[in-house]
C-alpha cells in the first residue's frame, strides 16, 4: 500500500526564508508530492515527527498548523484506506492526481464513474446525458450488483448482456445503441485511468473481439398516395395535427430529423432559408423553404426557436424550476418526448387510415420516404445524397465563402418538383418523369 508523510523542501524557500510543506506519497520507491498552502522555517520543522516545532522559540503559528496538516494527511490517509484494492496498481504520479481530484473512491467501479459522467453532461444540458442514464439502468437491472469494476466487463459479460434481453423482446439494433454508449464509457474510463501505459488500470477491453451487431434497417418506404393521406388527415385532436402537420414538414425539409426540427434556433432562418449544421453528424445543409413548409412554419412559429414547440425545453429552464414544467400545453422539455408525442399520433392516423406498414408509422419514415419518392421521380442520386446530407459540401462553403452554391439550387429545383409531385394526381413516379420529358412546362 502507498505510504504518505509530510515533508518540507528546504531548497524551495520563498523571499522570507519559509518553505512550503508538502504530503509525500511513495508507491513502489517511487514518490511525488502534494503542495499544502502552509509554510514553515526548515529550523522550525521536526524531520522525524513530520511536524511544526512550536513553543517559545518555535513558530508562533505552530498549534494552528499542526492541526490543519494533520487533518490533511489523516484525510489523504483514509482515502488510500477506502481504496486500497482499486489503487493497488497505480503509481505514486497517479495516486497524487487521485488524492487532489477530492474524490473519495477511485471509480473503477462502472456505476459511480458513469453516474459522474452524466452529472457532468447534466451541468452542461447535454443531451446525451438521458441517453447514458438509460444505458446505466439497463446495465444495473442486468447486473443487480452493488458494483461492476470495468475488469469485470468481459466479452463473455456483453454476450450474456445481449441475450439477456433478447430474451425479454428488446430489438436487436435497440441493444446495439446501449452497447455503443457502453463501449463510450469504457473509452473514456481509459482516457482517465490508463495514464501510464505500462501500468494499466483498465486492463481488459471487450471490445476488440466482441462485435456489435445490428439488424438491416427495416425499409420505410410509403407511397406517394399514403404520404398525401397523412398530409390530407382531418384530424380529431390537437395532437393529431400536431403530428400531422409535423410528420408533412419534415418531408417538405428534405426529411430532416425530429431533433434538428426541434431545437431549429429562430436565427436558422435566414432569407427563406434553413441554414444549419445537422446535430449528428455536423454536415451543413442550406434548405429553401417552399411555401408550403411556410404556412405549417407560421402556424407553429416560435419564440426563440423556429416551432414554439421547444420554446420552455429543457435547454430554456432554469435549475430551480420544477422538471418538464411547462408554460404552455404544446411545449415539450426535449425531442425524445416530443418524438414520442409525434409518434403516438401518427400511430393513432395509421390506425384511422387503415394503411399497413412493416412497422409502426413514426417520424422517421418521412427521411426514408422524401429520398425514394425523389428518385421515383428521377432526381439524381447525387442531388439526393446532398439533400440528405450525405454528401460533403463544406469544402466549397470555405473555398466560395458563399451560403448558397450550385449544388444547393440543383436541390431546390428537386425539393420543389417532389412537392409538386406530391400535389399533383400522380400516382405513379414513372408518369410523371414521361410527362415531365414530353411537356415540362405541364409540371411547373
């Protein structure tokens, strides 16, 4: 076990002659040390004792020193105590960084290091901090241990993980999304704890043998006639247009994702035009905004944000007031709750419309939908792959210096010929490229 002490460095005296006292860790022969905010004349400290030499001809200040240092080390002490086993293996750099990060466990221990890690994402309102929640219970309802250290995690460990909730019906590629942010953790513990590469804290990593793997996509592709049904719904309640109306704008914005929807700052707005930075992935995209997208756009006009939606987000609240509390019945704390509201719903029209879909009508078949209705149609691949994002435009925002490239008007020509498709009575994407061929001025 390390071993600490206080000493004094008698070569290290300030203009006054007094010298710092410092808490000496040794580990292994090797030392290194914490400075304290107290000084000492090297004639007034007592080598052997580890203490200020008081009385008469001693520091006058020797009672209040001594007393303080010794709550220091007594305290130093206790923590080596309470972490012996977890700091075994560090050496006498790594315990000092221990000791002076005030922590008093050495969290090698999963649980406490990502419970400290989404604290942290908290105090910065970091979205991802409820995603990291959730993979923390997951791993606790499967482990059911007061502990997990990170050794433990082993590849036979996640494999048992899996089937585990295999078994209790959890989708293959919703698995997938907790092992990833598993696997975060796992990095970022050996970030912290891995400084001194021949001496490892962390000394197992599952995830070099161990894949993560994931169903293909399930296509949610709709028909032209089913996305006008939606976009056509004679709702029954307000949340049913709420997901109507937000369901037809996402296709009228290239499909854009429910998350950049709804934290879409009012400044985004700029000449008719989106210009934003999608949160996934960073890609830039520019988006003209048709008329149609417009009026849903006004109808909904926020605040702060484009969608009054977000207006009292999470984002928005201050600490001390009450969680989810909202001002106003249509505002939402963050995305996923307003996905989930948006989702419901347009459960709720899958069931009025009678339409059958290989899986639940959500949000997200407006993307997959947008891109194949727009190559039914004959855009090109490479315009849609802009329109998505996919392809990387950033080059020629810096080269240009300009918001608006060509690439950018090919895929408003694009956006605005899908819209067009989708009011016309069309039903079939190959009509409409043999009209569009024989009399294009027919489809302008």
């Amino acid at each position: 076990m390390a071993t600490i002490k206080l000493i004094i460095k008698s070569a290290d005296p300030r203009d006054d002659g007094k010298c710092p006292v410092y808490v000496q860790i040794m580990q292994n022969g090797k030392a290194a040390r914490i400075k304290t905010k107290y000084f000492v004349e090297p004639k007034f400290w007592d080598k052997v004792k580890g203490r200020v030499i008081g009385g008469k001809t001693g520091d006058p200040n020797a009672t209040k020193k001594n007393f303080s240092l010794a709550e220091i080390l007594i305290d130093h002490e206790k923590t080596l105590i309470d972490n012996e086993e977890n700091i075994r293996s560090l050496d006498a750099l790594e315990i000092k960084k221990f000791l002076e990060s005030g922590s008093k466990f050495f969290e090698t221990d999963f649980f406490k290091f990502t419970e400290t890690r989404i604290l942290e994402l908290k105090a910065n309102r970091s979205p991802s901090a409820r995603h990291y929640a959730n993979t923390l219970t997951m791993v606790r309802n499967y482990h059911s241990r007061q502990t997990l250290n990170f050794n433990d995690i082993t590849k036979r460990f996640l494999e048992s993980f899996v089937s585990h909730y295999q078994n209790e019906g959890h989708k293959v590629n919703s698995i997938a999304t907790y092992l990833r942010y598993i696997k975060a953790i796992y990095n970022l513990a050996i970030d912290e704890f891995n400084t001194n590469p021949r001496n490892p804290v962390i000394f197992n990593y599952p995830f070099r043998k161990f894949e993560i793997k994931t169903d293909k996509t399930t296509n949610r592709n709709l028909s032209v006639d089913t996305i006008r049904q939606i976009r056509d719904y004679d709702f029954k309640t307000k949340r049913e247009q709420f997901a109507r109306d937000i369901f037809t704008l996402q296709i009228y914005l290239l499909g854009i994702n429910i998350i950049d929807l709804f934290y879409m700052p009012k400044s985004a707005l700029v000449g008719g035009r989106l210009q934003f930075y999608r949160r996934k992935t960073g890609r830039y995209f520019n988006i003209k905004i048709e008329q149609e997208a417009k009026e849903i756009i006004e109808k909904y006009q926020g605040e702060k944000y484009l969608l009054r939606f977000a207006d009292n987000c999470n984002l928005e609240r201050k600490p001390n007031k009450i969680k989810h509390a909202r001002l106003k019945r249509d505002q939402w704390g963050d995305e996923v709750s307003f996905n989930r509201m948006i989702n419901e719903n347009l459960g709720v029209i899958q069931g009025e419309l009678k339409f059958i879909l290989p899986t639940d009508l959500t949000s997200y078949y407006s993307r997959h939908s947008f891109a194949s209705i727009m190559r039914s149609i004959g855009i090109s691949k490479d315009t849609i792959s802009l329109a998505l994002g996919h392809k990387d435009v950033e080059q020629n925002l810096k080269t240009s210096g300009i918001y608006i490239v060509d690439d950018f008007k090919e895929v408003d020509l694009a956006n605005r010929e899908l819209i067009d498709y989708l009011n016309s009575d069309f039903t079939d994407g190959r009509e409409w490229k043999d009209r569009k061929q024989k009399k294009p001025d027919l489809l302008i």
